[in-house]
C-alpha cells in the first residue's frame, strides 16, 4: 500500500470553508480506482488528511497525472482559496 499524509492551514476565517471542501474532495476521492481510505483530522490550527492508495502506480494515475482526476478536482474546487498545502509525506507501507 502507499500512504500519503497531508498537512493543510486553513487561511484566517475560511475553516468552514475548507471543511466544506474537503469534504467535498474526499468523497470524489474514494470513489476513485485505487484509492483505499482517505480520512482527515484537525490537530491544532492545521488539518491533516491521510490517503491511502493500492500501490505507488495507483496514486501516480490518481494523484501525479498532472491530467488527472485530483488535478482536474484541486481545479474545480480550488481548495487554496480556503487553505495552503503545507507538504505531505509519502511512501510504500512496511507491514
């Protein structure tokens, strides 16, 4: 499996906002090929979103396909009106 986690900081009064989005996102995202869990967390003034994908080809077609469908969704919802990606780390479990 290939895990991602993401960390997300709301700008200053769009918390809902970027709730509202995300929400949005992830239920887009589970519905995709692939994708194995998607869940997010608030911690402090950040929120954090974990994915969890098949394998390292299927977060590449999901995610890194610059045509892709997170590409054409991060378009349509234009999350970072409500919040700036802070990073994220990723790699292949070890069970």
């Amino acid at each position: 499996m290939y895990m991602v986690v993401s960390h997300w900081k709301p700008h200053p009064g769009k918390d809902s906002d970027f709730e509202a989005t995300g929400l949005k996102a992830r239920e887009f995202m589970r519905a995709q090929d692939g994708v194995e869990l998607i869940s997010s967390f608030r911690s402090g003034d950040e929120y954090v979103v974990v994915h969890a994908y098949r394998d390292a080809d299927a977060y590449g077609r999901v995610v890194e396909d610059e045509n892709g469908p997170f590409a054409k969704l991060m378009q349509e919802l234009n999350i970072e009106q409500y919040a700036e990606w802070l990073g994220s780390e990723r790699g292949e479990t070890i069970d």
